[in-house]
C-alpha cells in the first residue's frame, strides 16, 4: 500500500530467504499519528526454524509502535517484553527512530545500521558478538566467532543495549545475511541507486554465496521543502 503524507521518507525493503529453511528476518515500520516521522525496525531470528521467524515478527513490530518520546532503548525492551510473552524464540534487532530530521539508533545483536549521503557509508552500530568482543581484547578471532552473538532481544540487560546517533540524511538497516557477505565497497556501489539498493544488496548477497536469510531497508532523506512524500506502510 501507498500512503501520501508531508514530511516523511520514502523507504524500501528487499528480504530473501536464501538458502535457510524459513524466512526468520522482519521488518517493522510504524508512522504514528502527529509523529515526527517513521520508527523503523529490523530484526533477525536466532535459529532456522518458526520460532525464529516468529520471534523476528513480534520483535519488529513491538519496537517500531513504541512511541517515539520513549526513545530507542526503550523500543528494544518493549520489543524484549513482547517476545517473552508471546514467543518461544529468540532474535536480535536494530531500531531507528526519528529526531530533529535524523534517528536515534538502538540494538542489539549484530543488526545493523548505516548512515549514507550519497557518497559516504558509516557505519553506527558495532556488531555484538563474540569475534568483537576478542578484537576489543586485543584477542584472535576465528570464523565462528562472527556468528556469535552477545546480546539478544530476549537476553540482553538494558545496560548491554548499544546506542548511536545520526545527523539528517539516508538510513540503512541490514540483517547479517546483508552485511557478512559484502564488503562497504559493495554496499556503497548499490546505494547510488537508492531507490533499487535493498533488492539488489539482497541479491548481491546471496549470489556471493550468503546462507543466511537477506534483509535491507533504506530510508531515503526526508526533503525539507517536499509538500507530499508518498512511502509504503508496512504490515
């Protein structure tokens, strides 16, 4: 569904299973009325099975409709508080919500997100997992040890929720089977084309051997002087 309304994004979303049995990555994007904008949310369930999947739903959208004056912390723990009453699942998430024409990030896990101008990636999110914890440590890390993740939704402390800022301009989220496979070069390289960048990093991703589950949404730049900016709503 199309929805025209001044002053918000226009946002795109790709997802691909890959090569998993189910499809445990989810979206959440929430404009409440009167808002500032769209809370946006991306959340990827810990394991191959319904309730990773199920966990992920839950997840996105009980972080994308808390209310904005609440902040992005408090999204992950209402997010938290969903998934240990309605889900036997696990997942980790990125939330992004709005403020002054940029967000206020909050995560958890390895989710991410970026900033993008038009010609600079950065990176606001630092990945919780064990290979991080040992870089931090000055430690070898192993392959495996990307995979392993520190916090979660269900798990984390709200102390261990990690927390980031950015300035007005175009937002990235990615769930891992996004952001292992591709290098910044790559992800940089798509983003030119903004409006296609989701699909293709989805595609990008899994044609350079991903197995996990794809999932990108790009939030473009809210025009200032626009009277009408028309995105799609989210279920």
């Amino acid at each position: 569904m199309i929805t025209t309304r001044p002053g918000y994004p226009r946002w795109h979303t790709a997802s691909a299973q890959g090569p998993r049995s189910h499809n445990a990555d989810a979206v959440g994007a929430y404009a409440a009325a009167g808002g500032p904008g769209v809370v946006f949310a991306l959340a990827d369930g810990v394991g191959d099975d319904s309730a990773a999947a199920q966990a992920a739903r839950v997840a996105a959208a009980a972080a994308a409709r808390t209310p904005v004056h609440k902040g992005p912390v408090e999204a992950v723990l209402a997010a938290q508080q969903a998934v240990r009453e309605r889900s036997y699942g696990d997942a980790v998430l990125v939330v992004a919500m709005p403020f002054d024409g940029g967000y206020r990030i909050a995560w958890v896990g390895d989710a991410r997100a970026y900033a993008w101008d038009g010609a600079t990636l950065r990176r606001l999110t630092t990945d919780h997992t064990l290979a991080e914890y040992f870089r931090a440590h000055h430690q070898p890390v192993t392959p495996r040890m990307e995979h392993v993740v520190t916090t979660s939704v269900r798990t984390t402390k709200p102390h261990e929720i990690g927390t980031a800022e950015m300035p007005p301009g175009g937002l990235l989220l990615t769930s891992d089977g996004v952001h292992k496979p591709l290098t910044a070069n790559t992800i940089r390289a798509i983003l030119t084309n903004p409006g296609q960048g989701p699909a293709d990093l989805v595609e990008a991703a899994i044609a350079r051997g991903g197995s996990d589950n794809a999932t990108a949404l790009y939030a473009e730049a809210v025009e200032v002087d626009s009277k009408t900016v028309r995105f799609p709503v989210a279920a």
